[in-house]
C-alpha cells in the first residue's frame, strides 16, 4: 500500500528511541529495582503506579490499565496517530523513513499534527529573522531593552516579531508548501486571510517536549487597531492553553530535580526568573492557573503523598488582582500534595520589575522568602475585616472557618484553628466549633454557600447619610428584628422614652450612648430623642413631631409605631410606666452594650503582640469590667 511506512523502519525507530528519555519529557521517574516509577501521565493519582522497563522497551500502568512500547506512549500523550507518532519519534532519532513501493505520501498526506508543528517551526524562524534586523521592529527591540533584555536573551528565548504587513507571514508559508486550510487550522491566519499577528513582539509558546504549538503577542505600537495587551493564538488541535505552561520546556529538568515550581504571570517573568537562576519558572498563557497545569507540573515534581514534600511558589502583583488570583490557586490546593507557597514583593513588583530595580539576587531572594499559602490567605482574608468590631470579626469567622476545614492534615487543621482564632481575637472552642460546621470545598464552595442562602434575614444597612437618599432604602430593610431579645430590649426602652419623654431622669439617660444599640435604626431614634430632649412646654403631638425631624426619612414610620405601640408592663396611678421596669430597660442596654466592648478589648488583648499596647488594652479592660460591676451593682 502505497504511504505505508515500511515495518523495518518502524523497528528501526523502536530500537533507537529511548523509551526512557521519551517518558522522561512528561514524567519524573525514579529508580525501584529493575525498572522506573512515576505518577502517570494519563490519570490523576497521588501514589505512583506508573512503570517503565527500559530494558524491554516497555511500560505499565497498574493504576488505569495503560501500557505498550514508545510508539503507543507518543500516540496515546500527544493524541497522535500511528504514523504521526511513528515520524516526530523518526525525526529526533534521525531516521529516514521509506513508505511501501519506494514512495512517500504527498505533503498533504502526512499527519496533521507533525504539518501544523511544521508549520509553527517555520513561523517561528521567520519571525525571529525579522526581530533583530527589521526596521520597523525597533519598537519591539527598545521595549525589550527597557526590561533589561538584549539580543542574547531574546534569541536564547526565541523571540520575534511579527511585521505590519498582514500577509507577510502568509505569504512565507505558502512558499514553503503550506495550505490555506493548514494555516487556518493551526491558527496563524483568519478567515480573510490574514496573519493573526501584525506589529507585535512575539513570544514562542512551546510545549512540554520543545515543540512550538503557539504564540504570544504584546501590543507595542499605539495604534494598534487591537487593544488588547497581549494576544495568544487561539485553541487548536495542538495548542490547548488550559495544558500548557510557558517555559516548561526549558525548565522541566530543573523542576524534576529540585522537585519545586515557581509559577509565575508573564512571559517576561518567566525571562527575568531564568535569567535570574530561578530556572523551575513557567506561566500560565492568557488563563488562569487550574486543574490541567497542576496535572502537568504533578508529574515532573513527582508529588507523591509519602516522603518529603515538593513544593510549589506563586507569585503574584500585590494588588487587588494578585490576591485574587492567589485565592484561586488556594482553592485548588487540595489537589496538591506538594506544599504551596506565595511570593510577592513588598512593593507589589513582578519578577521583571524585581530584577531592573534589584537585580538577580532580587528575584531569587522572593522566590526563597515565599510565604506558605495558607498564611498568605489567612492574612489576606484578615486584612478586609475590622477585628476591632464584632462584626468584624463575626465575617472574619465565617470567611475563615471553612479555609481552616479544608486542611487535610487533621494535626495541622487544629494547630491552624488555634492560631487563627488568635489572630481574629476570639475563643479557640468558638472557632473550633465554626470549623466544625463549615462547608466543605474551599473558598469558592463558601461563597457559592453564602450567594445561595441569600442576604441573612434581619440585616440591616446604616442608616448614617440616608436622609440624602432615603429613597434607596426601603421601609422593610430597616425593621429591626425583634426577634433577637437584645433588639427587642432596645425596643422597649425607646417605648418608654417616646411615649414618656421624661420616664428616664436625666442622669439615668446620661448613662445610655447612641452606640449601646445594635439596631442603626434604633440608634437613630435615640439620636432623635436625645437632640429634642424632654420639653414639659411642649404638647407630646408637637415634641414626637420635633423628633420625626431629626430623622432620615426611611426611619420615621418606626417612631410612629413605638408611639402607639402598648408597653409590656402595668402603668402606675398617674398612667406612666413603673420606674422599676424603665430602670431595667436603661441597665439592660447599658449592659448589652459594656459586654460588648468587653468582649472587643479582649479580642484586641489576644491579638497584641506589643508590651507597651497590652498593658494599655488591660487597663481598659479593667475600667469596662468595673463600670459593668458597678452597673449591676445598682440594681440591688
């Protein structure tokens, strides 16, 4: 049959294609008696069943089943036919093939995939031509010695340029023998023809074996009809971005034998961390890190459940962006059993920008002081919420537990329990408890938990400012929930005071402050009542209505509810209430509210970490603890 490859050739190829070396570009093996183990390349496992006899040319899976010579490990990796796999392995192994009857197939005829990876070799040369010598690639070359990268650097990563002119790159393939079809589907031109690139600095993105599957592109001129920064060749039978990591190629070795990667954000990230003597560095290509990378960075590190730990180092920009991102990479941690880390600068400089301003000692200096993950998280999380104040730290808790409940480890899940109910300033039991009852799955699980339950029942917003917009917030979202005795007891008190405006005696109502109560609304009320203040002189119709007005306008229809409302208590001969029961109500807010601030001194004395900041706090919660003394000592 004509195009057949002949069978010696096939055996040739067998016999000069190390099976160990081909294996090696996409698995990290070690040595167990006669043969080679690793984890496997096509399923997710956390012990190593993967095996290689290079003696018999072989290998085995024991986990899915896989198994067979080199041939069937390229076809099955790279997804490549018996022929295509039979022809890359031919061409590193310098093998020249025979077809039956003496004749290869047409150009067209030969395999898909080994066309398109042609394809790209091609394009890539030319475009590196044209980077150095090309006039109008000076903007190129000047945005890229403005990084601290010259002419060395650019060819060592193999950097180029893609000209202005929109058929230029077209025009070179189709010379070479390329069909319009062929360019299309590896995506180097669009449907009318033109080169997906035009005056842009190129980067080759090329995947785990060296083989040049795609571009980037970075805008470097400003009129630019394309806004976007950078551009990546789109998804094709050969480029897949969720499978590739920028770089791999040049630092898989590294990360098998140091058994550590360091991810990074960007091509010249990448340049600058290998220039610097980070050579594990690889990035993502226009996505985020996810499930496919860590399935590829898993098998070069050997990241085994047993044995010493691999290790993984992200850095990322120290803006709003870059904790995102880390956040992301937290919530797929679980499927590491490396230990993960985080580096970012102090002033939020990327590896690029480290080594201009501190050189290469700069950027290695990050990747060695990296935070461990969890840490970075904790203190990110933390750094939204005031601990000062309980809801706070009541978001805090809720935002925490459930990272604290992903911890595999139950040893280190407690050690982390402990310290970060520290770090919030609460009870361990309490957290511990809030740990307990977290949802399962990370970050993204507990928020999807929280957008599910919706808004919690009975929140309620401020009502500081409102009167310049009190239309944005309903009547409804303001009532107080009164199931909760704490508001309903504020409730009461305001009762009294609105319907008896001089129930309280002065210095009884000189104890209560605005912020003794929970509900805004009925901060807001009392607010009101103190700034009109008893007035004998005054009808109750025309003092109420003197109150109305200090009010935001969402709040008035409350007062008029707690003026006509009958009080929970008997009133006395001449119609008022018992003062016994109004004393009650002053204590009882006072109370709630000395608690409180108990309560917050206590969590800001468990976070001090300062001589000079405790003993003050512990002054304060002295002089707390003696006026609740004093309080209730009233009251006998």
């Amino acid at each position: 049959m004509a195009g057949r490859i002949k069978s010696d050739d096939v055996e040739l190829v067998k016999e000069r294609s190390s099976i160990e070396d081909v294996v090696r570009e996409h698995v990290t093996l070690r040595r167990s008696g006669n043969n080679l183990v690793g984890l496997c390349p096509f399923h997710d496992e956390k012990t190593p069943s993967f095996s290689v006899n290079p003696t018999q040319g072989f290998y085995h899976c024991f986990g899915c089943g896989k198994g067979g010579d080199v041939i069937s490990f390229v076809m099955e990796v790279d997804h490549l036919t018996f022929a295509e796999a039979v022809e890359r392995l031919a061409g590193k192994a310098g093998v020249e093939l025979h077809y039956e009857d003496g004749e290869r197939p047409r150009e067209e005829t030969i395999g898909r995939r080994t066309r398109l990876i042609e394809a790209h070799r091609v394009a890539e040369e030319f475009y590196r031509e044209l980077l150095p010598a090309m006039p109008e690639a000076r903007t190129a070359r000047d945005y890229l010695r403005g990084r601290d990268f010259d002419g060395k650097v650019a060819e060592k990563f193999g950097l180029g340029y893609a000209p202005t002119d929109g058929h230029a790159l077209a025009n070179h393939l189709r010379s070479k023998g390329f069909q319009r079809e062929e360019l299309l589907t590896a995506g180097l031109i669009n449907r009318g023809g033109y080169d997906v690139f035009q005056g842009r600095l190129l980067w080759p993105i090329r995947d785990i074996t060296g083989d040049t599957v795609g571009f980037g592109a970075r805008r470097i001129f400003d009129g630019d009809p394309r806004p976007a920064k950078y551009l990546n060749t789109g998804e094709t039978p050969i480029y897949k971005k969720q499978k590739v990591l920028y770089g791999l190629d040049l630092a898989k070795k590294a990360i098998a034998d140091d058994r550590r990667a360091v991810v990074v954000e960007g091509y010249t990230d990448v340049m600058a961390a290998h220039l610097s003597g980070v050579t594990q560095a690889v990035a993502t290509c226009g996505t985020a890190f996810g499930v496919e990378h860590i399935k590829l960075l898993r098998r070069l590190l050997r990241d085994e459940t047993t044995g010493e730990q691999a290790r993984v180092i992200f850095t990322f920009d120290g803006d709003a962006a870059g904790q995102k991102a880390a956040l992301k990479a937290y919530d797929e941690d679980q499927r590491w059993a490396a230990q993960s880390y985080v580096a970012v600068a102090a002033d939020g400089q990327d590896p690029c920008e480290l080594r201009i301003s501190g050189g290469a000692e700069a950027v290695r200096g990050l990747v060695e002081q990296a935070t461990p993950m969890f840490e970075f998280v904790v203190d990110t999380t933390l750094a939204r919420f005031d601990l000062d104040a309980v809801t706070g730290r009541v978001a805090a808790i809720k935002a925490l537990a459930p990272i604290v409940a992903d911890i595999r480890d139950a040893n280190t899940r407690n050690a982390q329990t402990r310290e970060v109910s520290l770090r919030i300033g609460i009870g361990i039991d309490e957290f511990a408890e809030a740990v307990r009852r977290a949802p399962r799955g990370g970050i993204a699980s507990a928020r999807k938990a929280r957008e599910a339950a919706g808004p919690r029942r009975g929140a309620e917003p401020d009502v500081a400012g409102e009167q310049a917009g009190a239309g944005a917030t309903s009547y409804e979202a303001m009532l107080p929930d009164l199931r909760d005795p704490i508001v309903r007891g504020e409730h009461m008190l305001l009762q009294c005071l609105v319907q008896f405006p001089t129930s309280v005696p002065p210095q009884q109502l000189a104890l209560v402050k605005p912020s003794d109560f929970t509900a805004p609304a009925h901060r807001a009320i009392f607010e009101g009542v103190v700034a009109v203040g008893p007035d004998p002189a005054k009808s109750q119709a025309a003092w109420l209505s003197a109150v109305t007005d200090q009010l935001p306008e969402v709040v008035r229809p409350l007062i008029h509810g707690l003026a006509v409302e009958p009080l929970p208590t008997k009133l006395d001969g001449q119609g008022r209430p018992d003062w016994h029961y109004v004393r009650s109500l002053v204590v009882r807010v006072r109370e709630v509210a000395l608690r409180r601030q108990i309560a917050e001194t206590m969590s800001a004395l468990r976070r001090s970490d300062d001589a000079e900041r405790t003993r003050a706090i512990s002054g304060e919660l002295t002089a707390q603890q003696r006026a609740l003394a004093d309080l209730l000592a009233g009251l006998e």
